[in-house]
C-alpha cells in the first residue's frame, strides 16, 4: 500500500502528481488561508508523511498524535515552526529547501533595502494620491545607496549574495558572525567587525541570521540606539530577531530613518500593527523568495526530501 501524504497548502499540479507516483496524497485546497490548527490535528493521525510551510505550528502535542509519522518536509530554509526536538525524541525525519532560494532572497533583501533608501513606495504613493503638484529641490529625498556603508548580520549563503550585489555599488562591507569567515573576507573584500561597531558604524543594517533562541529580539531598544540616525534596518531573515514594539519607537523618535521589513513576529501581520502606520517603513509580505522559478524549485525540492524518507533513503537535506 502506498504511504498517506498530507500536504497543508495547494500546490502546483506537476508537483502533486511527483508525489502521486508513490503515494497517496490529500491536501488542503485553500489556497490564501492556513490550514487551521484542529485541522490539520486531524490530518495528521493517519499520514506517514507531512508537507509543510513556515505557517503551519508543528508543536509536540501534534506530534504526539502523529503515530504513524516519518518525515516532515518543510517547504522553507527555517524550520523554527517545528518542535524539533520532539521530532527528535520521535524518530520523526525532518527536512529543509536551503540553497535554491539564495539568490532570490538575496535579489528581493537588496530591492528592499533601495526601495526605503529612496522611498520609492512613498513616492509611487504621492503621485497616485494626486499630492506631486511641483518640483522641490528636497522633496521626497532619500539615502545614497552607492558608496555607503552596508553592515550584514549573519554572513551565511543569503549574506555573502547580499555582500556581492553590494561590492557592484561600492559599498563597504561590514559582517557579524559568529564566526569568521576568512575566506569570504578575502573573496569579496568584507571586513569582520563585532556586532557594536556594525551598528554604531553602518548606513544599512541588514539581518540575514537564522532565528534561534540566541537571536531571538537581537534588535531591541538598545542595539537601535547605537545606529545612526540616518541608518536604515532591513530585516528579510525572521521577524522575532527584532523586537518590533522598541523598532516603533526608533522608528517614531527618529533615532534611525527607516525599515525596510520583509518578515514579522507574528504572520500574518494585522493591517492595525503600529509599524505599518509609519511613512517611513516600507513593510511586505515575506516575498524573500517569491519568484516563479525559485518556489518551484522549494517545492520540487521538499517533494524530493519527502519521497526519500518514506522510501528509507537519506534526503538531500536532513535537519534532524
């Protein structure tokens, strides 16, 4: 008999007929809404595999459930909806799509970090409105991005992209990591700083570490207080890095000039969230890696992890 695979979020049809070749598959067919909680505590009693998304709370009392379960292959890089070391406790197989969406990520971080250097939402907004009734010498004035200083926090596969769009404007490039990387600080002429000096020092502050206990509000009242008050902070990696209550108010004080955010603590982010509020956010709707080419390849890719697991081979990608 075929293994039962339940998938939490529709799918392209070639990617649904890949997983048909060997199982039998049941998905949930609503395309713009999550698969609700008690849902998906139903689906998953009788699966021996789980398709899923960041949006979906895999928690160990679902797990619990799940008595049949083999592997959980999620459709992102990050995998902090996961109790993982449930999983682990479990023998539950648990996989990741690192790699194939870098560059795309790295793309929208960099168009991120130009549309709020220079308003650009802001302004297509104030020409639509029918506000643009002549030409001032400091109107709608933004940040130089060429030449200016870019400090990248987490210089992983998604940092070092970033850095290389970053050399083509000139720019100097500061990282924090936790560890160096001596290599990269030769191959794109980076410059490995301590977490301070990047903040007191740069003109973008680019967050692109992965979402752990140890990151968890890394950007708070503090850390906002020693950037520029120039200085933007772009944030595509996860939305509990920063703790968005003390960036509303950084943001309202002026104690920095804008953000650019891509992700936020809690998603969905409510329409009445303090920061979208703000002129001088440019807020989005965690589209990191949303190109055509790159989500085919995410789901092409946990369509594989999964197969691989329930025919007792190792995935491409195994984070525990």
């Amino acid at each position: 008999m075929k293994p039962k695979v339940f998938v939490t979020r529709k799918l392209p049809e070639a990617i649904i007929q890949k997983l048909e070749t060997s199982c039998q598959v049941k998905m949930w067919e609503e395309e713009n809404l999550p698969i609700p909680y008690e849902v998906l505590e139903k689906e998953i009693l009788e699966v021996d595999g789980l398709f899923c998304l960041l949006t979906e709370n895999i928690d160990r009392a679902l797990l619990e459930k799940a008595k049949r379960l083999k592997v959980i292959s999620n459709m992102a890089v990050g995998y902090n909806n996961i109790d993982i070391d449930a999983a682990k406790d479990l023998g539950i197989t648990v996989t990741n799509t690192p790699g194939v969406l870098t560059e795309t990520t790295a793309d929208l971080t960099f168009a991120l970090l130009m549309a709020t250097a220079r308003r650009l939402i802001e302004a297509s907004d104030y020409l639509k409105n029918g506000a643009w009734q002549t030409w001032s010498p400091m109107q709608l004035t933004g940040q130089d991005v060429f030449g200016a200083t870019i400090g990248i926090i987490g210089m992983g596969r998604i940092g070092a992209s970033l850095a290389k769009r970053a050399r083509g404007f000139d720019m100097n490039i500061l990282y924090y990591n936790r560890s160096r990387k001596l290599e990269l600080e030769k191959e794109l002429d980076i410059k490995y700083v301590e977490m301070d000096y990047l903040l007191k020092e740069s003109d973008f502050v680019c967050i692109m570490t992965p979402y752990t206990k140890e990151t968890k509000n890394l950007i708070a009242a503090k850390e906002l207080r020693m950037m520029k008050e120039t200085a933007i902070l772009i944030n595509t990696a996860r939305g509990g890095i920063v703790n968005e209550a003390d960036l509303y108010l950084a943001l309202l004080e002026k104690q920095i000039w804008a953000a650019g955010l891509d992700v936020f603590g809690e998603e969905p982010i409510a329409k009445s969230h303090p920061l979208l509020s703000l002129n001088n956010v440019v807020a989005l709707p965690h589209i990191g890696s949303a190109s055509i080419q790159t989500r085919l390849k995410m789901a092409n890719l946990a369509a594989e992890n999964l197969l691989a697991a329930l025919n007792n081979q190792m995935p491409k990608h195994v984070v525990v």
